[in-house]
C-alpha cells in the first residue's frame, strides 16, 4: 500500500536508490465511495431477504452469507482509503485486524460462489439424485459454515505477518515477510482452483440447460452465472497482477511505476466488487418487487392496516347498535 520502493539499478552495483511511485490520487476517494454503496445495498439486501423471503430456501441462505461477506469486506475500506490519503494512522494491532477482515471477506466469497455453484451443479445437472431437499440444506449450512472456517483460519496466517513501519517519518501498514511468493500463491490457490471448479459446474449447467432440461430454472442460473461472472471479472486482473508482482521484479524506476500504476487500478476494481453482488441481485423480479415493498415501507403499512382492520371488527362488535341486533 506504499506509495515507494526499493530496487536496484541495472547498470551500477548494486545500488540501492528508492523509487518514488505516485499511487493514484482517485484511490481513497473511490474506496469511500464504494464503501458507501456497499453498505447501502448489502444492508437492503438483508433487510429484504429477513423480512420477505424464505432463509430456509438454500439459494437464501448462500445470498446470506455472501451479503455478510461483502459487509465484512466493506469495514475494511475506510481504513485503507485513509492508508492511501495520508499514511496509517490505526496502530499494529489495527493493521492486523483489517488485514484479517480484508482476506477473510476474499476468502469466504469465492468459497461460497464455489458452493453455490456446485450446489446449482447438483440441482440442474444431477436433477435425478437430487430428491432428498433436507440433505442438501445440510450440506449447503455446512458448505457455508466450512467456507467461514477456512476463511478465518487462512486469514489469521495472513495477518499475522503484517505489521506497521515508519519510513520516511510515515506509518505503512503492510507484509514484511519475504515469504510474498508463499502469500500470493495462497491467495491464487484459492482464487484459480475454485475458478476451475465454477468453469466445469457451470459449462455442464449450460449444457443441460440448452438442452431445453429444467427451463423454470433458467432465471435463477441466469443470476447465479452473473454473479460468479462479476467476481472474476472484478478479482481475476488483481490476482494476476498479483502473480506477476511475485514473479517478476521491474528493473528501472519506470517499470516499476507502471507495475504499480496497474495494480492500483486493478485493486480498485476488486474492491468494488463487494457493492456488485446487491445490484446483480435485482435482476430477479421477485427481489426487485421486495426492494420496492421495502422501501415503500409496504409491510408496515400492511401491518397497520391488519392492526386497524382488527381494532374496527373489535369496536364494531363492542358498539351498542352490534348488541342491539344481536
């Protein structure tokens, strides 16, 4: 997150000279910004999925949980949007904690997108073994609760090999270890695999699918393939350009600036991923309909209609004239 480096000159011995690199400017402002609509549609989203849909349904419950996802990554911005404005300011322990949020948010939600894409695998593709809907609600919270366990204990690894230093009278709040190679391949293990997995799923999905199997399902793997398209489209650049910081050490200050300039841009769109998933949501009608409800305040209303509709009956039943004709 430094907006500097160290290298080596090519032509000298060895000299170590310190490269200034600009990180963009639009950087904190934009993780502001998306940590606003972020939090603004994930909190709809769960409001709308308490309040009017089934959580027992196992679509639900992976929505659930990657809305909680996405919150968990969200806290994280205001602090790294503050890292890339000024320098950081929270303490060590705070570096260790938002590193931790940080990789367990990526963690968990390519996690779940991997389930949930195996679980719409099981419900299209092996139609015929899928009589038994309690046993793949087990395992869809089990799936679930599995994803948050692998999640925490891979980010616990990660933060504790961050730390904060002061360079140049400033505080950064970044990976001293020189296991890099170690930590990017930790990263891509679970970014590549799952991306392997989701291709296999989903090619058999659409296989069956054109096969004209199962049409009633055709709009929910519509949004389903849409939100597992976004993450990759939004995190496949970032963990290249990741892969290619670990392999490949620019020579030159120019180099270096333009590796940088494009993790940047690629980080920024990874990070606004996490708002992402809310708005592909609503390409259901259903959800949009509940979103309208929601924001009408349609259940309240109907609630206080019932409740007004019940005292009238009450009141019409205690009158005088209602004990007259009876």
């Amino acid at each position: 997150m430094a907006n500097f480096t160290s290298t080596y000159d090519g032509v000298s011995d060895h000299a170590a000279y310190i490269c200034d690199i600009n990180v963009p400017t639009i950087t904190g402002p934009f993780f502001i910004l998306i940590f606003i609509i972020s939090i603004t549609c994930n909190s709809l989203l769960l409001c709308v999925l308490f309040i009017y849909e089934n959580l027992k349904n196992i679509t639900n419950i992976f929505i659930l949980n990657l809305a909680c996802s996405d919150l968990i990554f969200t806290i994280t911005l205001p602090f790294w949007a503050v890292h890339h404005l000024h320098h950081w300011v929270f303490g060590d322990s705070s570096c260790k904690f938002v590193t931790a949020a940080f990789f367990v948010g990526l963690y968990s939600s390519v996690i779940l997108l991997t389930a949930m894409t195996v679980d719409r695998f099981i419900a299209v593709v092996l139609h015929k073994l899928n009589s038994n809907h309690t046993k793949r609600k087990k395992y869809a919270v089990g799936a679930c609760i599995s994803a948050w366990v692998i999640s925490i204990s891979a980010s616990l690894h990660d933060a504790m090999k961050v730390e904060v230093e002061n360079l140049d009278g400033k505080n950064y709040c970044y990976d001293k270890s020189d296991e890099q190679l170690g930590r990017y391949l930790q990263v891509s293990l679970l970014f590549f695999l799952p991306f392997v997995i989701i291709i296999f799923c989903y090619s058999a999905i659409l296989k069956t699918v054109l096969q004209g199997l199962n049409r009633k399902k055709h709009k929910t793997i519509a949004v389903l393939l849409c939100i597992v398209a976004a993450f990759f489209f939004c995190w496949g650049p970032y963990h290249i350009v990741l892969l290619i910081k670990s392999l490949y050490k620019p020579i030159g200050c120019k180099a270096q600036e333009q590796l940088e300039v494009a993790y940047h841009i690629c980080e920024m769109l990874a990070y606004s991923h996490c708002c992402m998933n809310p708005l592909l949501y609503m390409l259901s009608q259903k959800l949009r309909k509940h979103l309208l409800n929601l924001l009408r305040c349609e259940n309240v209303r109907r609630k206080k209609r019932e409740r007004d509709t019940r005292q009238n009956v009450a009141f019409t039943a205690d009158s005088p004239h209602s004990q007259s004709l009876n």
